[in-house]
C-alpha cells in the first residue's frame, strides 16, 4: 500500500495505491465523505468488468449506488454525454453533500470530473482509474474536460477530487494496445524526472512490468504530484510534462486521430526531438540511443514518415505557440528536463524526419 498526499491547501487529498484495493473501495470512501449515497460515473466496458464488483464493495460498507453507465470511447466525452449525465444524476436524486465516484480511464475521469465540477455548481468527487493514463496521468492534477466538436478538451474546468484510489491489478484486463499507449506517458515521467524509474523500465519490457506496477505508479504519481502542487493552474513548470506532446500531438493531427495513439504520437517524438537535440550538443551523447531501446522495448514507434513540413502546420495550433514563439520540453539527460524557448521559424530543425 502506498499512499502519496497532494498538497493543495483547502483542496488537498490523498492517492491510494495498492493491489486489490477495489474490493476495499469502500472502507476508503467512508472516509473521505458523510454521505451515503454515491453516483458512480462508469462507462459500458470497465462496467461490464468491474461494476458488480465495485458496487458490491460499496453497499457493503453501507452506502447506496446508483451505477450511471455511458458507452466507452473518446467520442463520448461530449457535451450530449454529459447532459444526458446531468439528468441521471437529478434523476437519482444527487445532492451536493453526495459524493460522485469517476470509474474507468481518462475519458471517464474527464467527463465525470466534470459533470462533478458543474452539476448543481459542483458535487465532491472521488477518482478510481482504470488504465495507465488515467492511474498515472489523468486522475492527479483536476483537469476535467469534455471535447467540442472542434477540438479536445476545449470545454473544461480545474476540480479537484477529494480522493484517488488505484487499484493496479484492474489493469490486467486492459487491452495491449492500451498498454502500449500508456507506456508513452510512463516513459515521459522517467525522462524528465526520474532516473531511477527509466532504469527499471529499462530492465522490464510489456509482460514482466505487471509484477512492479505498484512502484511504477507510485513513482509516476509522485512527480504528476510535485509539479502539480508547484502550478495547480498550469502557468509554468506544469509543462515539462508536454515533454514529447507538441511533436506528438502534431502526428496525432497529421495522420488522423486514432491512427496513432496518444502514447505512440508522444514516444515517437520524444524519440525525434532528442535526436535532434543530441545531434545539436544540448543533450548528453547517448541518450536518444537509450530511450529508442526503451521506446522500442514496450512496443512505441520511435519515428514516423511525415516529414517536418507536414507537421508544422499541426504545431501552429498547439495551444503551446504564443504569437511568434513556443516553447520546447527538451531532456539534457534522462532524467533532467528544460524548456527551450524558440522562435517558430527554428521550428522545422527540431523535428527529424527518419530514425538517426
Ligand atoms: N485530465 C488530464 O490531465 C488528462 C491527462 C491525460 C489524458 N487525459 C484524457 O484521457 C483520455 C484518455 O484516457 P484513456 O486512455 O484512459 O482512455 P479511455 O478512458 O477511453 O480508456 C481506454 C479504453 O480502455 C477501456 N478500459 C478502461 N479500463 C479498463 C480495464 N481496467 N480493463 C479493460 N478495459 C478498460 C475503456 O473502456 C476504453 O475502451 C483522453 O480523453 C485524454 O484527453 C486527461
Ligand atoms: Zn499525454
């Protein structure tokens, strides 16, 4: 069991982390509200998996569960979903001294965080994620969002949860290429603040990870929450994790969303950026080498075809550029990240084309 606090003032909580923690869920939450009736916010699949299963952990510390189930999928994240979450939870009879459980990945973190943050001005929400993402990334920092039919997360707010509790044994069920995706982010913690967790995924690859999960998100947690505590409102350090992003969210754009995953889009540039700033002397010698191996190792492309002209015009629209700048997450070594701030015109040499 390991347990990290957020230090955020008024809005402060705690992340649970432990294996088998779902069928205890309950003994948590009692904690961590007064109420006895919770709305859990869930989508089709990760309900069909765990839905019984976490219900029946919940009435039997006393609370009562209305289990509001939404069909999974990025498309869902919008703004008909969310209505129609709005009316269930009235329908249930919600109030704002309930409490919202979000349980499933980031999508449904998102969205429920912000049904959460808005139905009746807000409703205390607690995080139960169920993908790597979403355990590493997504249920830590209160970002909540849905997309608008113009663009991700365009409609959103920060709320905090007052609890996350991570159960790494629910990832068993995830599908590979889910895994594969969430690697991205994994390998972005260990990149640019964490040695010692780059070094354990060098020594591990996609099925003997499964034995050290606990340590892994732990690790990943304690960093999301360092810079979080440091920049609740996203103004500064909080963008050394776009560490790989501006590069990939561009190949996510570039080839289609969903052609590429989130997690494949970051691994690969990551893996071109440092390319670029090893050749350039601004990181240590060795590195790219290093992180492809990795990269590689929990089955992410390193490098795509498009060209760095095809992929500038999906970086103008990165919420990163400001007028004429925009700044780079760039690693001097594993383990160390800097911002570099440029001119757009210098751009283009920082984005490789084929594998080096
Ligand atoms: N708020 C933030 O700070 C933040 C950070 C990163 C990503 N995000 C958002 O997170 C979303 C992506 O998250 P995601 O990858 O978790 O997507 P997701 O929630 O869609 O989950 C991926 C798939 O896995 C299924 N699933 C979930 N848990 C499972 C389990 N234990 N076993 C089997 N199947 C399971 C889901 O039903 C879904 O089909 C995006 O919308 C992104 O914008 C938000
Ligand atoms: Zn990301």
């Amino acid at each position: 069991m390991k347990h990290i606090h957020v230090e955020l003032g008024k809005d402060s909580y705690d992340i649970h982390i432990e294996n088998g923690l779902l069928d205890r869920a309950g003994d948590y939450i009692r904690n961590l509200t007064k109420s006895r009736t919770l709305a859990v916010i869930t989508d089709s699949n990760v309900d069909a998996l765990y839905g019984q299963r976490l219900e029946t952990a919940l009435t039997g510390a006393g609370f009562r569960v209305h289990r509001l189930v939404f069909p999974a999928g990025e498309e869902h994240k919008c703004a008909a979903t969310l209505l129609d979450l709005y009316q269930q939870l009235s329908d249930a009879g919600i109030t704002r001294s309930d409490c919202i459980l979000t349980f499933g990945g980031g999508v449904t973190g998102d969205l429920g965080g912000f049904a959460a943050a808005t139905f009746l001005r807000g409703v205390p929400f607690i995080q139960i994620p169920t993908t790597i993402i979403s355990q590493v990334d997504s249920s830590v920092g209160g970002k909540v969002a849905i997309d608008l039919p113009s663009g991700k997360n365009q409609a959103g707010n920060f709320y905090q949860p007052k609890g996350v509790l991570i159960d790494p044994m629910l990832l068993s069920t995830l599908p590979k290429r889910f895994i594969h995706d969430g690697m991205g982010e994994v390998i972005k913690y260990g990149c640019i603040r964490d040695l010692a967790l780059f070094e354990l995924l060098e020594k591990l690859d996609d099925q003997s990870i499964f034995d050290h999960w606990e340590e892994i998100i732990e690790r990943c947690c304690q960093s999301k929450a360092d810079i979080v505590e440091h920049d609740v409102f996203d103004m500064g350090e909080r963008m050394i994790l776009n560490f790989g992003h501006t590069i990939g969210h561009a190949i996510e754009g570039c080839y289609g969303f969903g052609h590429y995953t989130h997690g494949e889009g970051v691994a690969a540039g990551m893996s071109m950026l440092t390319g670029v700033t090893e050749a350039m002397g601004l990181t240590k010698a060795g590195t790219t080498a290093r992180l492809r191996k990795v990269i590689k190792q929990y089955g992410l492309p390193t490098d795509v075809d498009a060209s760095a002209e095809d992929l500038i015009p999906y970086i103008s629209n990165d919420k990163k550029m400001r007028g004429n700048h925009i700044t780079l997450v760039i690693i001097e070594e594993i383990g160390k990240a800097r911002l570099l701030p440029l001119v757009a015109e210098d751009l283009p040499k920082y984005i490789r084309k084929k594998d080096a």
